[in-house]
C-alpha cells in the first residue's frame, strides 16, 4: 500500500527561507547566518550556486527554537522540489528573503 504524504509547500518554502536567514553553525567563532554571506554573493553574481549541509538544516529544526523535524527528511527525499523552492516562483528565495543586488561604485 502506498502512503500519501500531504506537504505545504509554502510553509516549507518559509522553512527555507527561515533557514538561510538564521542559521548560525554551532561550531563556528563566528556569530553570523552562515548562509547570508553566501547568498548576497549570488545577488551580486560572485556566486553561482550554494551548497546546503543537510546536517545543517537537521541541526536548526530540530533545537528547541525551530520545530520542524521532518523537513531536512523532506529535503532529501523530494530534492528537486526544494530547488524549485529555493529558484523561487520567477523570483528566486534569495531575491525574496532581501539579498538584493549591492550596487558598487565601479
């Protein structure tokens, strides 16, 4: 028998963007989101592509503070969905999270 999973797609696209904005790894000297130094760099086209840790994502929804168990589950199993997630709906979730493109002065 096939199990049926509901999954609300946009309160998972919120879990992504919650993720990127907040994460701050545990192991790390530094106090910052390790992901929002590496977004801003996509907006500003110094970056092509963003590598996720899964351990990350268990990490954040699984403390005290975030509840959200089975998404790094949901993830793994559904990939494509969740980069679809991320690309955003003709606007991709760095766009929409406030990784605007930084003007220089050149």
């Amino acid at each position: 028998m096939v199990q049926t999973v509901t999954v609300d797609y946009r309160e998972e696209q919120a879990n992504c963007e919650l993720f990127l904005k907040n994460f701050v790894d545990p192991y790390s000297d530094s106090h910052q989101p390790k992901y929002s130094q590496l977004l801003q760099d996509i907006a500003n086209r110094r970056k092509r592509s963003l590598d996720i840790d899964l351990d990350d994502v268990s990490t954040f929804f699984e403390s005290g503070e975030h509840s959200a168990p089975q998404f790094a589950r949901n993830i793994e199993r559904n990939t494509r969905t969740y980069v679809k997630l991320a690309e955003g709906e003709g606007r991709p979730l760095w766009v929409s999270a406030g990784w605007a493109r930084q003007r220089t002065g050149h």
